[in-house]
C-alpha cells in the first residue's frame, strides 16, 4: 500500500505531534518509508508545504528528502475534474473552487490505483457537509478510495521512537 500525504499530515506533525526537535525519528522514518515507495506527497500538497518559511517547508526543500517523498507522477487533468465534480458538485462557484482548495488533485492521484494507494489526512469524516465543505475522508469513501489518518499510517507501517535508518550493506 501506497499513503499519499495530504498537506496537513506534514503540517500538524510538525507543530503538534511529532516537532523535529523532540521527535527526530519520525521525520527520518518519513523520508525513508518515502524512498523505498510506501509514503509520497503529490506536488501539489508537496508546494502548499513548501510555501511556508518553517522548519517544515526547509525540510521538504531539502534534496535528498524531497527526492523521496515528492510522488514522481503527473495528474491526470480529467481525473482531477471527475474528483472535484463528482466528490464535491458539478457546479462550483469560483469562490467554492478556491475553498475546495488542492483536495481534488490528492484524491485524483488515488484515483489512479485504488487497490493499491490510501489517502492520509487528519481531516475528520463529516458526512453531513455538502459542496465546498465535504471532507477528504467522506470524498474518498465515496469514490472507494481507502483513507486514514495519520495515526493510522505510522501503526500500519511500524513506527516506533527506536526506530533507526536501516544500514545498506
């Protein structure tokens, strides 16, 4: 399985639950678990990030962990239509485009392979909200894609604290 990053897993990882500071492995097991193919940011979250002047957005910028974790793919321009017409409306005002935000383009990407990628966020499933404010989590369930949270993502992949790069010999 393939997690695709929305831009908030990065963003409330660094300034909630795993600061570079206090939780050093986690950002090491990310780039990681980014160059062997199981975790990747699509460009358009990948720039959302990188737009920031933090540590965060300096990370990410770095050449070796950009090169790990940026997905090395190009959307599919209908497929990012389909995902904004048929997970949010077919009618969205200019002002519900630009609160729909880059979501579409994320789920686009899982589009592509939906038995084989799941959509990470730390958005909550609201099934009530219609249009511009659907969640990720209620989008995704709708098109099929398998999402989860961030938590979710590090148990299925095995992240502890003693966790340490494995040696390549």
């Amino acid at each position: 399985m393939q997690f695709l990053l929305d831009a908030n897993v990065l963003i409330d990882a660094a300034r909630d639950y795993y600061p570079f500071e206090m939780v050093p492995e986690f950002w090491a097991w990310l780039a990681y678990n980014g160059s062997i193919g199981n975790v990747k940011v699509p460009l358009e979250m990948y720039e959302e990030v990188c737009d920031g002047n933090d540590r965060l957005a300096e990370w990410l910028r770095d050449p070796v962990v950009k090169a790990a974790l940026l997905l090395d793919e190009e959307v599919e321009p209908g497929m990012v239509s389909h995902a904004a017409a048929e997970g949010y409306a077919r009618d969205l005002t200019d002002a519900e485009v630009i609160a729909v935000g880059r979501d579409p383009f994320l789920i686009a990407y899982a589009l592509v392979d939906r038995d084989g990628r799941c959509v990470v966020t730390t958005e909550a499933a609201r099934p009530s909200a219609k249009r511009q404010n659907r969640r990720v989590p209620d989008v995704c369930k709708g098109f099929g894609v398998e999402c989860c949270n961030t938590f979710e993502m590090t148990r299925r992949l095995g992240f502890s604290t003693s966790w340490r790069t494995p040696t390549v010999s």
